[in-house]
C-alpha cells in the first residue's frame, strides 16, 4: 500500500484548498497522513478526510530558529512513517517539507505552487523570497505550477528547471465542487442566515469579494473604487474574509472605513460561501498575485458574472470580455469604472457569467482534478520503480 504525506502550513489550507483530495487517495487504497500547524480546522478536516493528521509547529513568517526546529520533526517523521510520497502546498510548508524530504530519502517530492509572494514584493525582500523559491523547487522532484501563467513565469524567471515542471489537466489546485457551488443545492436556512448578514435593500446592487482582507488582495483598491462610484447609494460592498493586520495590512484609514461604512459589510469568515454567491451581482477580485484563484472557478460554478486584475491566475481563468471584465492590477481609477459598467450593462454581464460557467463545468470539476493527480502520483511510483 503506497503512503502518500500531505503537507500545508496550517489547517484551513487542508480544509478548503485540499479539500476532497485525501479521501479520495485513501478510497484508491493508499495510506494517507496529513501535516500542518495546529488550528481549530484540524479535527474537522479529520472526520472530513477520513485520514491521520501531525502537527508540526510551522509558523507563516520568517522564523529561522523554529523553521530548523520544523526541518528536523519533519525528519523524524519521515523517517518513522517512510513515505512514497510527500507533496507539499503553501510557501512555509513547501521550503521546510522538501528539504526534510530530501535529507529523509524521499524518493519522490512534489511541491504545489500556488502563487509566489515574490511577486508583489520589492527590494531585498523580493530577493529573499526569490531566493527561498529556488530553495523551494531545488529540494523538490517535480514542482506542479496550478496555472500556465505561473509556469510560464517560472521559467521567464529562471527559477526552476522548465522539465521540472508538471501542469496538472488545464491547471487548478483541487478544481472546484460542482455538487456544493450550484444554486439548486443551496440550503434555505444558509441562504436567510446570508441574506440577514447582508441586509440588502430591494434595489440594492451587491458587490461581493472573498478573501482575506489584506494589502495583497486588493482590497485599498477595490474599497476606493467603491466609494468614488457613481453607484455607491445604490450598492453594497460585501466583504468575505477576516483582517490579518500582522502579516500583509491594509492601511488603517481603509479598515476604519470598512468597519464604519453603512454600505460596506464585513464578514470574518463562513463555510457557506456558496450562498453568499448566489446574493452576489458581480464577484471581484482585485488580487495582486494568485496561483489559480479558486473563487473565480466557484464564481463561474454558481454564474455569477466577474471582475478581476489581469495577473497570472487570474487571466487564466477569465478572457477580457469573454468570460468577464479584467482591470489593470492596483488601478483603482479602471476599477470603478468596471463596477459602474457592471451596474449598468447587466445583461451583457449575465452572458460572461453563461460563458465562464460553461468553461467551468468543462474544464475544472473537481473529481477530474483528483483523478488527474492520482494519475500523476501512479506514474511517478512507476517511474521510481523502473529506476530503482
């Protein structure tokens, strides 16, 4: 029976990024073990999944002493649970997962890249993160880009040899959930709970974001946008995703203003995202870097029409007036003008969102992803096999 080790750096990347995937590699007969930090998320992502799960104390910043401290539990557990297979997703667990995978004997290390916070950093930061990519990839077997973008930018960039490089089906990370983000399964209970944190008016235009609310996401941008609009007294700006004032912040005029606002509502955060995109006119997503951004997939599932920047993911997913309306990235000016558009041209949007959900169901239905990996995971146990 072949083991296969999973590793996020914490618990809610299991939970909603990885969801489905464990038990279904269980239910193809393998031992599956998950690792990330400790978290409230971890006895549901258990009964949810159905497999084991480790601690290791990973922390999200730049922690030296306790990353080494990580390295070498990692090391031990390598050791005493001897894996085929340890695929890693997320920066942090990524740099320390391959690297103990590689002193460990590994044979067959994979790492998931998602997106690469280098991307919008500057100076020596940038470098430095740079840095810990190659630190990343060079420890890893195969690294699998979740977009053609971000392969493509790989390889522009020089950060990873090109044949090391594996684009799973047509891109993604876990697809998206055909059965959950689908209007008819909606629950009427989660869709009142939705519609009272809300509190639309009758004619009220809702403007629905999802994600954290941190500088990266675009939120100074989309909040600015917002409210220099011709349809601000007409709108509500809805706000799915918590503050995380420690990490990447928002500048602090920009939160008193999301918490002050009668037109702006912010919800820290909801299982039931499904239902809030099914009260939502328009999705945006202001993002200044992404991998293959999941919510535009769910977005396209339940027809919701769509606004993003034109980075990588992003414009992998959506065509400029195609499947939806594509600003410059930190141009809060486009921005607005995209939101008054949307108002206004609704019907013209509904055929984006017809277009996207077509693409969507074709393409990225979840089950095919898994499938896809488990198809990879079979070949690369061939492949080590043949070597040995």
């Amino acid at each position: 029976m072949p083991k296969l080790i999973r590793i996020t750096t914490v618990p809610l990347s299991l939970k909603l990024l990885l969801a489905g995937q464990m038990k279904y590699m269980k239910e193809q007969g393998w031992e599956v073990v998950m690792i990330s930090s400790d978290g409230r998320e971890v006895d549901q992502v258990v009964r949810n999944e159905g497999v084991r799960h480790e601690v290791i104390p990973f922390t999200r910043r730049i922690t030296p002493f306790q990353d080494l401290k990580c390295i070498w539990l990692l090391i031990k557990l390598f050791q005493r649970e001897k894996p085929d297979i340890v695929h890693t997703h997320t920066p942090k667990a990524g740099l320390l997962g391959m690297i103990a995978a590689n002193l460990s004997g590994v044979k067959i290390r994979i790492h998931t890249l998602a997106g690469i916070p280098a991307m919008s950093a500057e100076g020596n930061k940038k470098s430095l993160l740079e840095s810990v990519e190659k630190w990343t990839y060079s420890n890893a077997t195969e690294v699998w880009p979740n977009s053609e973008g971000l392969r493509k930018f790989v390889i522009e960039q020089e950060l990873c040899p090109e044949n090391k490089l594996k684009l799973i089906h047509k891109g993604s990370s876990n697809g998206v959930d055909l059965e959950k983000f689908n209007r008819e399964s909606l629950k009427e209970n989660h869709l009142v709970a939705a519609t009272m944190r809300i509190m639309p008016g009758e004619d009220d235009f809702i403007i629905l974001s999802v994600g954290r609310l941190v500088k990266d996401k675009g939120i100074e941008e989309l909040v600015s946008a917002f409210l220099n609009s011709k349809i601000v007294n007409r709108s509500k700006l809805v706000l799915l995703g918590s503050f995380e004032q420690e990490l990447n912040p928002i500048s602090p005029e920009t939160m008193q203003t999301i918490r002050d606002h009668a037109r702006i509502v912010q919800i820290d955060w909801t299982d039931h995202v499904s239902h809030y995109l099914a009260l939502a006119d328009v999705l945006v997503h202001p993002s200044h870097r992404e991998g293959f951004p999941n919510v535009l997939l769910e977005a396209g599932a339940m027809n919701v029409p769509v606004i993003c920047s034109n980075i990588i993911g992003n414009i992998d997913i959506i065509t400029q007036q195609k499947t939806g309306l594509i600003f410059p990235i930190k141009n809060a000016e486009v921005l607005k003008e995209a939101l008054e558009f949307a108002f206004v041209k609704r019907d013209k949007m509904a055929q984006y969102a017809e277009k996207l959900n077509q693409e969507v169901v074709e393409y990225y239905d979840r089950k095919i992803l898994h499938k896809e990996i488990f198809s990879n995971y079979q070949r690369l146990l061939n492949t080590a096999k043949t070597a040995e």
